[in-house]
C-alpha cells in the first residue's frame, strides 16, 4: 500500500529548515468536545514557526493549542495547521507558532538565504 502525502507545501516554499528530532513537549487545549486537555508528547519534526507532533486527542484544524517545552517551562501558542494520519502514537498533529520563537525548541536553525545568497568567491 503506497501512501502520499497532499502536496499542500513544497520544500522551496518553507521557511525555515526542518530538524527530525524527538523533543518532549506538553500541549493543552480543547479537543473536539469542547473538554480541556493537557498530554504529554514528542515531536516527530521542527522548524522555527513550528512542528509536527503525536497527540491522543481529537482535535480540529485551526483550532488553538498552547505548547510547553518542559526543559524551559516555555509556553507557546500555536495553531493547528496540519491534522495527519493516526496511529498507536496518537494523531500526527501540524502546529505553527502564532508569533516568531525561534528558540523554543532549543535548536539553532540555518536561515534560508545563507546558501542562495552565497558569494560564489571566497572571502578574502
């Protein structure tokens, strides 16, 4: 059985580069009956607007979370973007941060253009 992802966001259109890296992060919201949730998780990918991770609630696209990076107690409000297949892991949720965090996961991301606007020369 072949699966395919919807061709929703090329790599040439995304904004920051992608880390596949598991980092345990905490989510809480509302699920789909309206009941307030908090649940632990791992990230599956990340990038500087946002991530992709497992949860066990039912959820619903555009709806709001709020992610907590327990290393740095952290909070930070996301939207969800992306709602994925499920899986014994949970639901394979798209989040992106509501305003710019770089450094809520911790990682150093490259930016974009240091490779497209590269010298082709070497600095002397």
């Amino acid at each position: 059985m072949v699966l395919t992802m919807p061709e929703t966001q090329t790599t040439s259109e995304r904004r920051s580069s992608r880390v596949f890296t598991r980092i345990p992060v905490q989510a809480k919201g509302k699920n789909l009956q309206g009941r307030k949730f908090r649940a632990k998780s791992q990230t599956i990918v990340i990038n500087a607007h946002g991530g992709l991770l497992y949860l066990n609630e039912e959820l619903e696209l555009g709806s709001d979370l709020v992610l907590i990076n327990p290393a740095t107690e952290e909070e930070q409000e996301c939207r969800i973007v992306y709602l994925g297949d499920t899986s014994d892991k949970g639901t394979r949720v798209g989040v992106e941060f509501l305003s710019p965090s770089p450094h809520f996961w911790g990682v150093e991301f490259t930016q974009k253009d240091w490779t497209s606007s590269a010298p082709s020369s070497p600095a002397n």
